[in-house]
C-alpha cells in the first residue's frame, strides 16, 4: 500500500513550483450586528464565466453577517502553481482555496489541506449536498476518495456534462431528444449539411478525454478501477469496452464536424452551437447562459438540454467536472474557523438556490429541483435528471499525470497519427508506469 509522507510530498511540490509566495496576517471585520467576531478572509479562485455570481453571493453574505471577504481572481493556466505555494508557505496568504476534482487527491493526501472536521468534529454534509462519488473525502489508507474518507473540501462548482439540443429544429424534424448514441448519430446525419450545418461536434483538444469518458462509463467501462478487497487498481483503457468507445468518440468527434476538428475544444464547441450551425453538443453545465446571450448566440431561446446519453436508455455516464473550496492547513486556528463558518452559509438550501439565480453551478440536488422550476433556468431539470447517473475523474494523485498522457494520445489518434489500436495500448502501457511510479499497486 501506498504511503507518502508529508514532508516528501511538500518538497517535490516546492522543486515543481518554485518560490513560495509571502503570507498574509489576518485582520479583523466588525460583525454584523449580533453577530461573532470573525478575521476577514481571502479566497483564491480561478477567473470563469461563474465568478460574477460568486462575487454576487459573497456581497450577500457580507451584508448579512458583517464579516468581511477578499476575493482574488487568478487565471486558470496558473491556478496550480499559486495554490502549491501558498498551501507550502509558511502561512498561508488565502482562507480558501479552489482545487479542480483532477489535482485535488494530492493536497488531501499531503494534508496540505485542512480535514474539516479537524475544524469542527461536528461538521457533516446534510442530504441535499451533491458530493460527486466522494470528491471532497480522501481515505488514507485506500489512497482514493471514498465515503469512509475524512471531508477535507466543500463543493462550490458543481459541473458536469449534459447535452444541450435545438428543441425548435429537433421538434420540427420530429426527432424525441436523444437518449441512446446511435439516436445521436441518427440525429447528426440527418442534419449534416455543410457548411451550413454539422451534426455533430466533439473536444479534440483541451481534455479530450472528458468527452470520452462520458462514452467510456456508460458503455462499464472504466480508466482505472479500485478493487477494496485486494487494495489493487486496474487499468481498464485497453479493454474491449474502451475500443468500443474509442470508436464512438472518433465518430463524434470527425464524421460530422466541420474540416478544423483537430482544433475543436470546448470554446470552439460553445461557438458553433451558439452561431445555430450544429442541432447538439455534450458538455459543462457552466455552458448554459451562453445560449441565451442574444449578443453572442444566434439561438436564445431554442436550446434546451438533457441527459447525455448512453447505449441505451437509462445507462448514461455523465463526466463530473466539479470545482472544491479547501482550506490551507497552514492557517491559525481563528482563520480556519472563519473560513469553515463561510463555507457552512454558502451551503444552505436558500443560499444555494440564490448563487443559482446569479449564475452559479450549484451543488445541492434540492437546489437543482427549485431552479428547475423556473423556465428561465431551463437546463436545471437535465442537470438534477443527471446526478444519479455522475460519473467522477480519475481518484488518484497521479491523476494529472494521466490526463496529460491522454491528451497527447488522443490528439495523435483523431489527427490520424496513430490506429485506434495502437493508441490505446500505449495508453496501458504509460498509465500503468505512472500509476507504478507514484507506489500504487497495479494489476
């Protein structure tokens, strides 16, 4: 089994990031009258579509409470390196940090984080908290997220994938939403007229795998696979499942795109489905509001959305995408209480509805329901539809890594570089070394 000790883990992030940053002293906020004294805190988070309504919610939670809340933008391409150093400093310069469910695992397992009920032993989730197979716990002894796991994160960027569709077009062509692959490709041939319609448009680039696993999971099969009774991990990208979804991904991906698909990642995706020139794609939740920007998008008020869909109905494998909110470990113990108090306000039912109102991508299934009921939030009902079936990313701390391979891999395959075949052997091949090298015990 695998044990990495702290100050191992803390050195080799130092010898991958660089410098560390100066700490901030904390300063105190006059309360709300009533209420408790609390130190002003400072979050780090990264620059999205979303952060407008993060700033909305923290203005309403300073007017109700009096505490004080410094919010710092930070681009997503640097996000990594600047939460690294401040988690090793010796004290930390943010309260709160944001993780992505892909790095998150490492700062778990190197306490770099704060366990929450280390803060509060009565801290728990109630029922209404999405907790996306476990992504905010982490069981040591496992070496992945699972339910025994202790809670060292609070989910606040709750996306994941549905499949946004022309309600007007598919309606008038007589076609029911899709729900299997093959009712999509039935779908995109039928609309494929280019150059002024596509049928179909995949990610290529920039993660391509995110579009893949949705496909992969719903098919059963898996990246990687943890058996609890021998503690041992399978790698599953060369099985016949995951050759069967390479072939649908290529599909999707190449048969009824425009000409530039090698170039095509999530923006691009947005941009054509947003111009009126492809009748569907699958992708983030955060995606929504852009079709309905009369600004930018051709089609307010003819996109709806859905679950994404499987092999057949009711197997459906949507991909999480979800973003947590930490807290430094390297904190005093007035800044982690301060943090923890904002974290529990940010998680209440009638908040969360109110950051969905904004335009945040709540994490809370009563929210979703609520919202659903508001025409104006129209994609709310495919998301609540869509948490049973959420599939999470890799639960590694390598996880990274893996992606990083896959992304060069799957690039050279849709490019026409490499076979399917041989692409996905070497997938095997160079996650099972990584997975080997970080101490796992692989199959």
């Amino acid at each position: 089994m695998r044990f990495v000790k702290k100050s191992v883990f803390i050195t080799m992030l130092l010898l991958t990031v660089g410098l560390m940053v100066f700490a901030r002293g904390s300063t105190e906020q006059v309360p709300a009258e009533g209420g408790e004294r609390l130190p002003a805190i400072s979050i780090l988070i990264n620059e999205s579509p979303w952060l407008d309504a993060f700033r909305k919610i923290v203005d309403v939670y300073e007017k109700e409470t009096g505490n004080e809340v410094e919010i710092v933008g930070n681009p997503y391409s640097a996000l990594l390196t600047r939460i690294t150093n401040t988690l090793t400093a010796p004290e930390s310069e943010f309260d709160i940090v944001i993780l992505d469910e892909v790095w998150s695992n490492q700062f778990y397992d190197g306490e770099l984080v704060a366990c929450l009920t280390d803060i509060d032993p009565d801290f728990a989730f109630d029922e209404g908290v999405i907790e996306y197979n476990w992504a905010t716990r982490w069981d040591h002894e496992l070496g992945t997220n699972a339910e025994s796991g202790k809670i060292y994160s609070v989910p606040i960027n709750g996306n994941m994938q549905i499949l946004y569709y022309r309600s007007d077009l598919l309606e008038e062509a007589g076609f029911e939403p899709p729900e299997t692959w093959d009712d999509v490709f039935r779908i995109a041939e039928y609309f494929y007229d280019p150059p002024n319609m596509y049928g179909m448009v995949g990610r290529a680039t920039g993660r391509p795998d995110f579009g893949l696993q949705a496909i992969l999971h719903s098919l059963g099969g898996y990246l990687l696979d943890y058996d609890t009774n021998d503690r041992t991990w399978d790698v599953g990208i060369n099985k016949p499942e995951a050759h069967e979804a390479l072939d649908i991904y290529l599909r999707l991906v190449k048969q009824y795109s425009p000409d530039d698909y090698t170039n095509f990642g999530q923006a691009q995706m947005i941009s054509l489905m947003q111009s009126g020139r492809v009748p569907m794609i699958y992708t983030v939740t955060a995606a929504a509001p852009n079709f309905d920007n009369p600004a930018v998008s051709s089609v307010a008020g003819l996109v709806n959305a859905t679950v994404v869909p499987g092999p057949r109905p009711g197997e459906h494998a949507p991909t999480t995408g979800i973003q947590p909110f930490a807290i430094p470990n390297n904190l005093p113990d007035d800044r982690k209480q301060a943090a923890l108090t904002f974290l529990e306000w940010v998680l209440q039912p009638e908040v969360q509805v109110q950051f969905g109102k904004f335009g945040g991508i709540v994490t809370r299934q009563d929210a979703w329901e609520t919202l659903a009921e508001d025409p104006k939030f129209w994609w709310a009902g495919a998301v609540a539809d869509s948490t049973p079936y959420a599939h999470g990313q890799i639960r590694v701390t390598v996880g990274g890594r893996i992606f990083s391979v896959l992304e060069t891999l799957l690039r050279s395959v849709v490019a026409g570089d490499t076979e399917p075949a041989e692409t996905l052997r070497r997938a095997e091949v160079e996650i099972h070394t990584i997975m080997e090298a970080a101490g796992y015990v692989v199959k």
